[in-house]
C-alpha cells in the first residue's frame, strides 16, 4: 500500500529558518567575513577546495560558512555549484618544478639543491595551547633572508638521473586523460582516474588507510623524498586565442614517496614511487594520497595484493566523502513505508515462532 | 623568430603579468591613457577549466580537480580582438585584460599599454614575488655538524 505522507513543508521551512538563525549565533559577536575564513582558516579553505574538487578559495570560504564550519558539509556545497558552470577545457599539466616553493623538505637526502626550506609549518611546534592568541595577539615580522635564485629540481628527478629510482610513466600517444567526473568508474582504473579520485578523496579515509600500510597492512617501506608546497602558474590553451593562456597561479602541494625496490632478472633494481598532489597546503592529504597510490600499484609491481590498500574497488568506492555521507546520511531520511514492510514481516515471523513453541497441552487440547 | 610569434610571446608575458593583478589596479592605470572605442565581443563569462597534473610531477598527465575561469573579448574600433582568462569568478578583470590585449596588438597604443600598465604592474609583482621568496629563505635549513672530541 502506497501512503502519501504530507505536512511537512511548514516544520522544514521553519527548520532552515532556525538554522540561519543559529549559523549566525550571537548576534552581539562579529559576524565572521569571507576574507576573515580565507585569511585565518586557510587550511579549511585548503581542504575544501581540494576535496570539493574546485580551486577557488572565495567559494570555499563561503561554503565553509554556510555550512557551520562542518567542512564535509561545506565539500558537498561547493561540488553542487560546480555543476551549475559550463567547462571550457582543461589546462595544460602544470610543472611542480617549476613552482615558487614556500616549502620543500627532504626526509631522503639532508644536501639536495635548493635546500631544506621549512616554510609556514607546525612541524616542531611543541602542541601546546597558546592563550596569546586568543584575543589581540600581533605576531612578529617574517624573517627575511636573501632568496637564492638556484633552481629547486624535485628530489625524484635527481634520484632519477642515476636509474636509482623508476621514472614516471609516459602518456601514450593519442590517449585521453581519464576524468570520473565524465564517465563511470570501471575496475581495474588506471592510473590517472586512481589519482583523480585520491585528489578529490576525504583525508580522514586517506589517511586511515595510509597509516595501515605502515601497520602491516600492504606494507612498502615508505621514505619521503620530497615535499614541496607553493605556487605553480597554470596555463589553458584557448581555442579562439590559439595559445597557451596564462590565466594565473596555484597553490599546490606535491609529495614524493620514495618506496621499497624491486628488479627482476631483466631489470635492475630500483626504488618505486607513490604520488600525491593536492591544492592548497595540505601536507598530511598528499603523503596519506601518496602511501595510497603506492598501494594500489601493487598488482602493476607484482606484489600480493591482500590488504584493503591494496584494493583499488575498495579504496577507490568508499574515498569520496560526498558520496558516503550521502549514503551513510540518507538513513536518516523517511523510510516509513519500507520500515512498515519489515514491521508487517517480523510480526507474522513473531506469530509463527509463538505457535510453534506454544505448550503441547495446548496443541493437544486443541486437536 | 617571426614577427607574428614576437607579438605573441609578447601578448602571453602581458597576460601572464595581467592575471595576477586586481581589477581595480588594472582599471586604475587604464585610466591614465585616453581609450579608443572598444566593445565586448563577448560579454564576460564564468567557467571551469579541470586543471591537469602529472604523475610524479613529471610523467603522464591526470585531473587534478577544477578551478574557476572568468573570460572574455573585446574588439577595438580598429578591429584588434583581444582575449581575457583569468582564474576566479571576477569577469570585469577578464574584460579589462582583453581590453589590454586587444590594445597591445595596437598600432597605436602596443607600446603605451607594456609601458603605463604592464611594466608598472611587473614590476610591483616582482616585489611581492621577492618578498615572499625572502620571508621563505629565511626558513632555510643550515646544516652544520658538531665537532666533538679533540682532533
């Protein structure tokens, strides 16, 4: 039986309406500005553009705000607006060598060119709250220090001029660059769509499942060879313009994860690789994206592949926050109808077990 | 190099200058030359662009995630067209750089708009960009090793 169930549209009217009214909380408190979210939350802006999968840190701020601050809320807003755009193309790959790095740190080699530069991190901070800042705190002046104009090459491609370390793969000729925005996933996913959807995947999940290949779990013996956040320009090759375009910089961050070696009877022995890249600074996602793309290349090298991080179907369908909460979240959704079936069958399930197990005077007297 | 791929490289390192400025500074120094009439041949648009990455920084290209493209064209009564890309959302700074494109293919005004707009927008990136690289070397890591023990 098909029940129509009305008369909710006024509690869910007034329910948005308690919502902007509690979002904005206090009113004899600030309220906050956009500007205040992309200044002084900017790891949250970090966050929700790489995993809303859009670089634009206005509309971040913004979704971070409407949503409360709960940024898996603020991730699902702003992949929602970027459907209501029209795409014009893509870019041309953007070349992390050549970016203006604020920070690039090596745990493989002390002496690299360029050098260790630590940048704006919470590396070697000691954790500890600091009341300072609570009210008025005004920090020092940046350091500054004569910048050297030499080259910061990527740790890889040093490692690499010596056959110490697999090189990257080429793109094959013609082949187009997958985008699961466009078309279904289909398993086994090759390369480019696996790190696609570890770009875009939740950090908690990445995470999670980076740290079990250290605990055992698919293990490859990880190094970081390099970390490195900055800016990067990004050009578009515009039809109607017929060159590459500048249309401006990024900010990216980039890991390198140097992994245990392999050879074989042709083939000399050498480190692989894993990679993560992400927008913004967001160090903790491209080494957990990093240790994770290692993983699912374990068939492609030849290893077992018997941990969850070593399952690309796995990984790759359960990564995506927008996804899962809108699976794990719908529960809460009316399910009243499909409820009352279950009531209907447990019931008559409930019915038989008591006839069944009724006294056999009972049946006795019955017969 | 031919004259035409000299123009262009010349337009590109403009753009490249343009996209990194506001709006508002790039309207500011547009003010100082007397204009010709100009319309849009294509009123200002907003857009994604998927931006592109590559495996281990140097190998096969990937999808990285999208990024937000304002564009538009502006045509001189003269008849140069001119092209604006910026990212982000701001359409009136992608109309101005096509404006300034579409000048600097000018005859006329070419050297006016490197001189009054791009060379003075430069150069003020050149400090940002030298600032910033100074705050970070800064954070540079000197090694030293302790000596211990005699000889």
């Amino acid at each position: 039986m098909y029940v129509a169930v009305k008369g909710g549209e006024r509690a869910i009217e007034n329910a948005h309406r308690l919502l902007a009214h509690k979002r904005r909380g206090d009113q004899d408190v600030a309220e906050i500005s956009l500007d205040q979210i992309t200044e002084q939350l900017g790891l949250a802006v970090d966050r929700v553009m790489s995993e809303g999968s859009l670089y634009d840190r206005e509309l971040a701020a913004l979704a971070i705000k409407q949503a409360r601050g709960d940024l898996i809320e603020a991730i699902f807003l702003v992949r929602a607006f970027r459907a209501t755009l029209p795409r014009f193309g893509a870019s041309e790959p953007v070349d992390t060598g050549a970016m203006r790095v604020q920070r690039r740190v090596s745990a493989t080699f002390k002496d690299i060119p360029g050098g260790q530069i630590l940048g704006p991190t919470f590396d070697y901070t000691h954790r500890l709250l600091d009341p300072s800042l609570a009210e008025g705190f005004v920090p020092e002046a940046p350091a500054m220090a004569e910048a050297s104009t030499a080259p910061t090459p990527r740790v890889t491609d040093i490692l690499g001029r010596d056959g110490l370390i697999e090189s990257s793969p080429e793109a094959e000729d013609g082949a187009s660059v997958g985008d699961l925005t466009r078309e279904p996933l289909n398993f086994p996913a090759d390369r480019d769509l696996r790190l696609q959807n570890l770009a875009r995947g939740d950090e908690g999940f990445l995470l999670a499942m980076g740290y079990s290949t250290q605990r055992g779990y698919g293990r490859n013996h990880p190094f970081v060879g390099e970390i490195r956040f900055g800016e990067v320009e990004v050009e578009f090759v515009a039809e109607d313009v017929g060159f590459a375009v500048p249309l401006g910089a990024i900010a990216l961050t980039e890991c390198q994860m140097v992994n245990q070696f392999k050879g074989s009877a042709t083939e000399a022995p050498c480190f692989t690789r894993g990679y993560g890249l992400a927008f913004g600074q967001s160090e903790r996602k491209t080494m957990s994206m990093a240790l994770v793309d290692r993983a699912l290349r374990a068939r492609e090298l030849g290893e077992e592949a018997l941990a969850p991080a070593q399952d690309e179907e796995f990984v790759m369908s359960h990564s995506d926050n927008v996804q899962a909460t809108g699976f794990v979240e719908h529960l809460k959704l009316p399910h009243y109808v499909d409820f009352q079936s279950e009531l209907g069958l447990l019931r008559k399930l409930r019915q038989e077990f008591a006839d069944a197990n009724a006294p056999d005077a009972m049946k006795e007297a019955a017969e | 190099m031919t004259q035409h791929n000299t123009q262009q490289a010349q337009r590109k390192a403009a753009m490249a200058v343009l996209a990194h400025a506001e709006a508002g500074e790039i309207a500011a120094r547009l003010r100082n030359l007397s204009l010709p009439d100009h319309q849009d041949l294509r009123a200002p648009e907003n857009g994604l662009v998927m931006l592109r990455g590559r495996v281990g920084g140097d190998g096969a290209p990937f999808n990285l995630g999208e990024a937000t493209v304002s564009r538009a064209a502006v045509r001189l009564a003269s008849g140069e067209v001119g092209f604006g890309y910026t990212l982000g959302r701001d359409g009136e700074k992608a109309r101005l750089i096509a404006l300034c494109d579409a000048l600097a293919q000018s005859r006329d005004f070419g050297e006016e708009v490197e001189r009054e707009i791009i060379a003075p927008l430069r150069a003020q990136l050149m400090v940002t960009r030298k600032q910033a690289a100074e705050a970070t070397a800064a954070t540079k890591v000197d090694f030293y090793t302790m000596v211990r023990g005699e000889g």
